[in-house]
C-alpha cells in the first residue's frame, strides 16, 4: 500500500468527481424520463410518493414552508396529526436527519440564491448528490483494494450496467437507504484505509481523527436509516471474530481496537444526543458488541502489560472472552433498561428488534409469527431475489471473470508443457552459461570460495551438479527442479535440523531480550546521576557502550548453515565469475537500495495481500450482504454494490501477482463483454422501460375527494401504502402510518386492518370508536371474500382467527350491503371511503339522502 503522492490524490479525485456529476445526471435524467416530474402538477407530484416517503415528505414540508429553518423545527417537536390524537417528537421519533439538513440548505439557498426553488426540487437535488457520493465512494473503495485505477472504473462500471440491482434511487428517491448508505459506504471504505495502513505499518494521521471521522459517519448513518445498526452490528463481529488472526503486532492491535470500538460508542451518543433521546439507538445490538469489544480490549491490554513472556495466552485469553463478553453485556443492558423504566428515568416503548427478528423467522424458517410481521413480509420490496436475474448477474461480475481467467491460464500453462517436452539442444554460449549459475549456486549453498575447489570432496560434490545439469541438457530452470526433488527426498534429516535453528533462535531472541532490559536499567540509573563529565568523555563512553553492544551481538549470533540465510560471500571476480563485468556498489548503498526496494514493495506475496484483514473484512461484508440481500429484496443492493468493489479485485495484482499481461487482457474482455451484453440493454430499459407503467388506481381523484368534502380536522385510517400520502396531500390527520416496526403502531395497524377479517360488525366499530376513527380508506381488491395465496389479507386473519372461518369477510358485506354505523360515501376502482356514525347519529339519518351518496 504506497503513500499515494500529490498526484496521485489529484488525478483520482479528479476522476471520483467526474463519475460523480456523471451518475447526478444519469438518476436525473431517468427518474425525469419515467415521472414527466416536470410537467405534473403539486398534487401529482405528492401522490406519487407512498408509504413512509410521503411521511417524510410531510416532515421536510412543515421545515421548508415556514418562514424559517427553526419555525419548522420547533413544529417537529410537537406533531399530532401522525398518530392521531397522540402528541409525537419527531426529531426523537424518526430518522429525520436528511429533511433537516436539506430543509436547511434550502432556506439558506432561497434566501440568498434563488427565491423561486422548489422545496420538492431541491429535495430531489439532495437525493441525486448523495448517489453520486455512492460512486464516488465507490471508485475509491474498488481502487483502493485492487490497488489500480482500472479496479475503480471497472467497479463503477458495473454498479452502471447493473444499476437495476442497486438501491433504485429513480423510483423511490426518498428511501432512507437512499441517505444512510453513502455514511455507511464511507465508513466502511475509512475502516479499510486505516487497518491497511496499520498493515504496512504507514504513519497514520492522529488517532483523534480516526475516532471522530468513523464516530461521525456512524453518527449518521444511525440518524438516517433504522436498519443502519444492524449493518454495523455485521462489521463489528467481523473485526472481532478476525482480531486474533490478523497479522498486526498485539501492541497495534490493541490500540487499533480501542479506537475502532470507542468510534462505534462515540457514534451511538452522538446520534441519541442528536435525535433528542431516542432510546431505539441508545440500546441497541450495536452498542452491545461496540462495549464488549472495548471492554475485552481493555482486559487484553492489560494483561498483556504485567504478562509478557507468555504471548499465546493472552490471545488464548481474548479469543476466549470475545464471544462470551457479548453475551454478558446483553445480560447487563436488558438489566439496566428494566432499572431505568422502573424509576421512570427512561420510557422504553418501541422494541424494534422484535419486529425485525419476527420478520427474520418469516423469512428463514417459513413460520407465521403475528398479523403484522406477515403484512410487513407481504411487502413487494421484501420479496426475495428472482434466480433469473441473479444468474444474470452471476454470470457477468463472477462467471466471465473466472471462464476467462481460466482460459489464459490453461494456455500459459499448455503453452509451458509443450516447452517443456521440446527437446533443444543448447549452444556453446548456453552451455557455458548455465554451468556459471550451477558454479554460483554451489559455492553460496556448499559457502566455499574458488581456494577451496582443490579439495577432492568439494570438486566431486561439484562434478555431480554438472552431471545433474547435463542430464538436463543444461536447462538451468530443469536443473533446479530436479536439484528440489533431490533435496525432498530426505525430509527427516532437514525437519531435525531445522528445530535445532528454531531452538537457537528461540535462545537468541531470549538472551537479546535480557541484555536489552538490562541497558535500559543502566541507561535509567545513569539518568539518576548528575552528568559531570565534559563531552569528549561522554563522546568515548558512547563509542565504548556501542562497541560493548556489537560484540556482545555478535556472540550471540548462530553460525551459517544450510537451512538459515547466511551472510553472503564477498563478490569478487574469482567467486562469481558470471558477474564479473557488473559495475561494483558501495556496500552501504546496496543497503540503502535494498530498503528502499522494501519499503515502495506493494505486493510482497500474494497469500499475504489475499489474508490482509482490510480485504478479509471487505470480502466477509459481501458475504452477509448476499445473505441478507437474498433473504430480502430491498436489502439487494447491500450485497451488489459491495460486490462492484469485490469484482475488479478478481483481475487485479492481487490475483494475477507479476503476470501484467494476462491481468490487462482479461480486465479488458470482461469489460468489453458486460459493457455490451448485457450493460448497454439494462440502461435502455432504464430510460427507455417497456413495462414500466405509471400508478392507475385513480388515487388523485380521492385525494381531490377529501380536500373537498371532509372537514379540515377529520381523522383518517386505510392500507399503510396510501395512507401517508393522504396526509400529506390534504393535511388531514391520520392514526396509523407505514412504521410498522413500532410497537404502538403494529397495535394501531392490527386494529384498522380488522375490516378485512370475519369478526362482527360491533367488534370493529369498537376498535375504530377508540382510535376516535371518522374516514376509514379500504382497499377493494382485498375485499372479494375469497382467499387466493398466503398474502391475502383475509388469509392472515384466518391463520390469526381461525374459529371465525365460517363468518363472511366483513369489508365485502359491507360493499354490499347497508351496515349500521358504517356507511360508504366514496368509491372507485380501487379505493373505497367508509364514514364512521354513532348508531343514534345512523337512525336518525337512516330515511334521509345523504349528499356523499351522489358522488
């Protein structure tokens, strides 16, 4: 990993900011293509937003009308037409941090720039930034792990051609995915830079910066997005799980883990503190594994500080605790909640995780947990992956790469057998050669010089090499091959003789070890006595003490032998006859060479890059991604653009290690054949989509409906898809929204969904009379009495209330039939207003004919 120069850093952020406006343009454009945004009117505009979008829609609204940024966030602090007649903290309640950071550059833009911006316009400006901040991030991550500027293209390149996998930012840009991605995108990719760094041991910026970069992006990321926690829960247990395996020094380690895990903890208070209390972040799995990983770093430190002789038992001791410190801090913060409900210091209401937990048992195990985590399972977004389009990815960003790979390598591969069985005979000159290098390896590995040649022993030892090398046909590279299979051949001698190095080394580092403390002690007590002497005797005491240093070195050091790295022999015409006409180097700039050559090596094996932890974790990320995204549509695009960054590591150095060529021929064909089949069709059918239909359920004629004919302050109800959009266009107030992860909403949600089960007319005119309902919106296409698969309403009723089987479904008598204290005052194709009475109201108005009736 080379300290990137000025250079450097210029061209790749020139490069990041092109694809950066270039991707801005490309989701404008197409979501303009698909919406004609920019002739609908304000109505149409805001009817196509659905489900928890229009509902954070109305919260940036109520920031961007009023006269200024702080009117509207006073507003948020105390809003009860959401939840009906419930007073809610919405700064403390959602993850609103995108509206008000928008909300706020808008006033300041429309006050001081343009009068006329459109809130929705600047909105959607804000949304296409953070895309393009999404491939930005991108092309750095990709470059970062191949480690060449093609890796990056390559992974944006296939984020584009691809972009129907990624999070469909053109179809539903209010997503908070949308927002809460490119910080966790960020920090990820930061987390990569500074375990690399820490890896080739690179000065790295102070670790105060470190922590509050990463405690900002999670800070974020939290505040954004409610499945954010969960993301970083999967990268904590991948960096605890490989703490004891990586290849970092204990002392780094340790330090680089207490910063890591101080930033998740920092992050996780930034973000309660931020959201005015929300106590979903303060307790949450995230936190949990962020103290115990800080705690069980604080023990290993520790223990590594009063035990240093015995290295593997501290790691015994870490990798021992490092599962069961999770377990113990869980037990301890479901104890601390119940303290601080029981004082009333804390209100714990929304316990999201069982939500979501449920949801996972939905999926995983096939099993019917409640009424609300089926419907939340019944979600489009939620529907698991088609194979089709998952081999179709497969097989451009994994199969291509590999087929191709394989071929180049299966001929290089013919191509060196079929060299290999051509017999050639070799010239003079060749002849001559090779005996040079066979002469050359013996008097390095036998540490004889050309003095020693008239011993019969060593000229006999030298005469079967060159008996060896003939029956090569002096091929020197056949040569060597045969001289390893000979040296294999006895493996018990060499086994034997190389414990006996590891023991003299052990003895080695053992006696260095105490000479060292024992310098340090003289060093310290000379440091006690005043310093009297004049300099030209410290000067001689210096030059004593480094003498002393050397020889006692030297005394220690163990002999050269054959299985160790011996001092090489002086080079001189006489012992390296082959190198007789190179030009000679001072000995200290051989050195000095030699460490610079170290220090500007990138790849120095190709095992060691593949096991690097910061590639480690990019790799085990992408796994948990695909898991999640498999299970979960929506969650897909974890899994794609994580593998965009994986992919161009396939055709990298990495891989390919010196073998240039191959590496640029096969990056280039698999370019080339997902650049056009099937990239170039995929972004056709974004702009131009043939199956891609506009929202046909008439859902602005029943919003103009109730802007007409309900009161300003009349309560409504309906399906969780629509419901916030009626509120946001007509302002009126509503008792359940699309949240369903709370609580107190799944409650609510249960409760209006109960027109579509078999109970009594009298049970739901109950549950709606507590809601203090008046508009109660159904759909018509669940109300056919009929069951037709798993996700039919009806059906989730029958699963929850199974003695009621033999009712009618209560919505389709009511299509049909007059019902007391329900009467239908709107219809459509797709959608139905049902008005609430009170059953004196209903017998006194039973003869006369309603106005709502003629519509």
């Amino acid at each position: 990993m080379r300290e990137p120069n000025l250079y450097v850093i210029l061209s790749h952020a020139l490069i990041g900011s092109g694809f950066f406006f270039l991707y801005m343009h490309h989701v404008r454009v197409i979501f303009e293509t698909r919406t004609n945004i920019r002739h609908l009117n304000q109505l149409e505009r805001e009817s196509m937003l659905r489900r928890e979008d229009a509902l954070y829609y109305t919260f940036y609204k109520k920031l961007a009308d009023g006269p200024d940024f702080w009117h509207g966030y006073d507003l948020l602090k105390n809003v009860t037409d959401i939840e009906y007649p419930h007073s809610v903290n919405v700064l403390q309640r959602f993850y609103v941090l995108p509206e008000l950071v928008t909300a706020y550059f808008f006033h300041i833009v429309r006050a001081g720039f343009n009068p006329s911006l459109q809130p929705m316009e600047f909105y959607l400006e804000f949304v296409w930034l953070m895309g393009g901040v999404t491939l930005l991030v991108l092309y750095l991550y990709g470059t970062l792990l191949s480690e060449n500027v093609f890796g990056g293209i390559y992974g944006v390149i296939s984020y584009l051609m691809f972009h129907s996998f990624a999070a469909k930012i053109y179809e539903r840009p209010l997503a908070r995915e949308n927002f809460a991605f490119p910080f966790i995108f960020l920090q990820m990719f930061y987390l990569c830079i500074c375990i690399g760094r820490l890896l080739h041991r690179q000065k790295h910026t102070s670790r105060l910066f470190m922590v509050c970069a990463m405690s900002l992006f999670t800070a974020c990321a939290l505040l954004s997005w409610q499945f954010s926690n969960y993301i970083f829960t999967t990268q904590i247990f991948i960096v605890m799980s490989s703490w004891n395996i990586c290849s970092m020094p204990v002392g780094l380690a340790n330090a680089f883990a207490l910063d890591y895990s101080l930033s998740h903890l920092l992050g996780n208070v930034l973000a309660f503190l931020i959201s005015h209390g929300n106590t979903q972040l303060l307790f949450t799995w995230q936190l949990n594994l962020a103290l115990s990983m800080f705690v069980v770093t604080l023990f290993r430190q520790l223990r590594n500080r009063f035990v240093t002789n015995n290295v593997q038992q501290g790691d015994y001791f870490s990798f021992k605790f490092i599962f069961l410190a999770p377990l113990f801090a869980n037990s301890m913060q479901g104890k601390l909640v119940d303290m601080l409900n029981k004082s009333g210091l804390l209100t714990w209401q929304e316990n999201t995780y069982v939500h979501y937990c449920d949801m996972w048992a939905y999926w995983m195990l096939q099993t019917k947990v409640s009424f609300v985590t089926n419907l939340s399972a019944c979600n489009p977004l939620y529907a698991r992956v088609a194979w089709s389009e998952l081999w179709q990815l497969v097989k451009t960003l994994i199969v291509k790469p590999y087929c191709m790979y394989g071929v180049v390598m299966l001929a290089t591969f013919f191509r060196k057998w079929r060299k290999s069985n051509i017999i050639t005979k070799a010239n003079q000159e060749q002849r001559e050669r090779a005996r040079n290098y066979v002469l050359e390896d013996f008097l390095e590995e036998h540490h004889v010089s050309m003095s020693d040649m008239s011993n019969k022993q060593t000229e006999q030892q030298l005469q079967q090499c060159f008996a060896v090398l003939e029956s090569c046909d002096h091929d020197y590279e056949r040569y060597k091959r045969e001289k390893a299979k000979m040296q294999h051949e006895q493996p018990p001698e060499r086994d034997d003789f190389m414990q006996d190095i590891k023991r003299l080394k052990a003895q080695i580092h053992r006696n260095s070890d105490k000479q060292r403390k024992e310098r340090e002690q003289a060093c310290e007590s000379n440091a006690k006595e005043p310093s009297t002497s004049d300099p030209s005797e410290t000067a001689g005491q210096v030059k004593a003490e480094t003498e002393t240093k050397t020889d006692s070195e030297n005394k220690t050091e163990v002999p050269p032998t054959n299985a160790t790295e011996p001092e090489p022999e002086p080079e001189t015409e006489e012992t390296l006859p082959s190198k007789a006409k190179e030009p000679k180097e001072p000995a200290n700039g051989r050195r000095r060479q030699a460490a610079s050559t170290r220090r500007s090596s990138v790849v120095p094996t190709i095992n060691a890059q593949i096991l690097n932890l910061h590639y480690m974790y990019s790799f085990m990320q992408m796994v948990i991604f695909t898991l999640i995204g498999l299970t979960v549509r929506k969650l897909f695009f974890l899994s794609f653009t994580q593998g965009c960054v994986i992919a161009p590591t396939v055709c990298s150095k990495i891989w390919y290690h010196r073998q240039r060529n191959v590496f640029w021929s096969v990056s280039l064909a698999v370019f080339l054949l997902s650049m056009f089949d099937p990239g170039m069709v995929n972004i056709r059918e974004e702009y131009f989509p043939t199956r891609y239909n506009h929202p046909s359920d008439d859902l602005e004629g029943m919003l103009e409906w109730i802007k007409l004919n309900t009161e300003r302050d009349a309560v409504f109800a309906g399906p969780v898809e629509i419901i916030g959009t009626v509120h946001l266009t007509t302002r009126r107030p509503i008792v359940n929204h699309a949240h369903l992860e709370m609580r107190q909403m799944a409650e609510r949600t249960e409760h209006v969904y109960s027109v579509y089960s078999r109970q009594q007319s009298s049970d739901i005119y109950n549950q709606y009379t507590q809601l203090k309902i008046q508009y109660l919106i159904i759909s018509l296409s669940e109300c056919t009495n009929e069951v037709r698969d798993d996700c039919d309403i009806l059906s989730m009723w029958d699963d929850k209330q199974p003695a009621f089987r033999k009712y009618p479904q209560f919505c389709h008598e009511l299509l049909h039939k007059n019902v007391p204290s329900f009467l239908k005052v709107y219809t459509n194709d797709k959608y139905g207003i049902i008005k609430m009475f009170s059953q004196s109201v209903q017998i006194n108005l039973k003869h006369n004919k309603m106005p709502e009736m003629s519509m």
